[in-house]
C-alpha cells in the first residue's frame, strides 16, 4: 500500500510536469500583463505594475479553472491531456488538470516578479508553491503558513535541500486528498469533475493570493514600492 502510495505521488508529478505551460510562453503571458499595465498607468511604480499583472494573471488562471471544472473543452484547452489521460488514467488525470493550473499560475506570477523560470532552483520553487498553496486550502496542515516569513524560509529550506523529493511527497498527499473529494463525488467517468467549477475557482484564486503573497515576502521589496 505504501509503494502505491509513492507511485501515485511520482505518476501525478509526472503527469503534471507532462502538461505544464512552457518556460516561453509564462513569460509572455506575464509579459503581456505587465506591457498592458506601464502602457494605461504611466505613472505607476515598477512594483506598481508587477502587483497589477500579478492581480489579473491569478484572476486569470481562477476563471479558467473554473471553466474547466466540468469535462467539456478540457482537451482544447489543455495541450497534451488527452496522452496524459490514456498513460495514466482518468483518475490522475483529473487531478492533474487542477494542479497544471496551479503549477502555470505561479510559474507566470514568478515571471513577473522576475525570478529566472528556466533555472532549476525556481522550477523546483514553482512546484512547491503550488502543492504546499493546494494543500493549505484543503484544510492539511504543514510546518508554516506558505504566506509568512516562515513561509518563505519553509520553502527556501526545502530549496537547499532535496526539494524534489519533498515535492513528489506533496504531490502523494495531494493525490491522497483529491481522490478522497473525488469519491465523495461518485465521479462516474475519467475525465470529469474533481471539484465543482466554483470551489475549483476559489482554489486558484487562494493558490494564486498566497504566491502572490509569498514572492512579495520573498523580495521584501523597499516601503515605498510595497503599495498598489
């Protein structure tokens, strides 16, 4: 039971890794934000701007995921689901569907507050913003709260350490949860709904505050840019 267990943590990792925006394109979609933002509101900060672009890219990421709470139009959407869902099970799948939107949420916040996303380092921050931001909102407890200084020196600690073996432990308990909701769901088919569109909607929105939050700590950036 236990190397089920792990197994399911690795294949869901995977899985997500499989589907997860590219390097280019979180770039441009943060890019674009912060482009729209210095061209209406000349006057604002550099910080100003980042913290706009950040508000809309997680406003973003909520309202798709709440589109793609049911199963309609998820294949569109989401390059890459339908090889994902055939070697891996609609199960894993459908959780997956939900943390790709968390992992491409953080990945594009990061790029906006200008951390390098084709390091190592950074990728391994991304995914461990979204498990421990997921984890937070499903109600299980962890060493700190993701949007605090301990947060932060959590995450940092983990980053010196075997940060991608804590992630694939989060990943398990992120699969240990989901497929708890899931079967309070009776889902009847692979693809369906692991969570209802509008808690799907509130996750991200949740997920995306306390990165937005976290990044922020992490920079502690000077007082008079701190404010919107």
């Amino acid at each position: 039971m236990t190397e089920s267990s792990e197994d399911k943590g690795s294949l869901l990792l995977r899985a997500v890794e499989a589907i997860t925006i590219s390097d280019e394109d979180a770039s441009a979609i943060a890019e674009q934000y912060l482009s729209q933002s210095e061209s209406k509101y000349r006057n604002d900060s550099d910080w100003a701007h980042r913290l706009r672009a950040a508000d809309r890219i997680v406003k973003r990421y909520a309202q798709l995921a709440g589109v793609v709470g049911g199963a309609t139009g998820l294949s569109g959407v989401i390059p890459g689901l339908g090889t994902v869902i055939a070697a891996m099970g609609g199960g894993v799948a459908d959780t997956a569907v939900c943390m790709k939107l968390q992992v491409d949420m953080c990945k594009c916040l990061a790029c906006v507050f200008g951390y390098d996303v084709t390091s190592e380092d950074v990728r391994h921050l991304v995914f461990l913003i979204a498990a421990t931001g997921t984890l937070e909102n499903r109600g299980t407890p962890l060493a700190a709260n993701l949007a605090s200084k301990a947060g932060v020196r959590m995450l940092r600690q983990y980053l010196k350490g075997t940060a991608l073996q804590t992630i694939k432990q989060l990943f398990k308990r992120i699969g240990v949860t989901f497929t708890r909701k899931a079967i309070e769901k009776v889902m009847p088919f692979g693809i369906g709904v692991v969570i209802g569109g509008g808690v799907n909607y509130s996750l991200t929105r949740y997920v995306g505050s306390q990165a937005t939050q976290w990044f922020i700590i992490d920079q502690t950036p000077p007082e008079e840019d701190a404010a919107c």
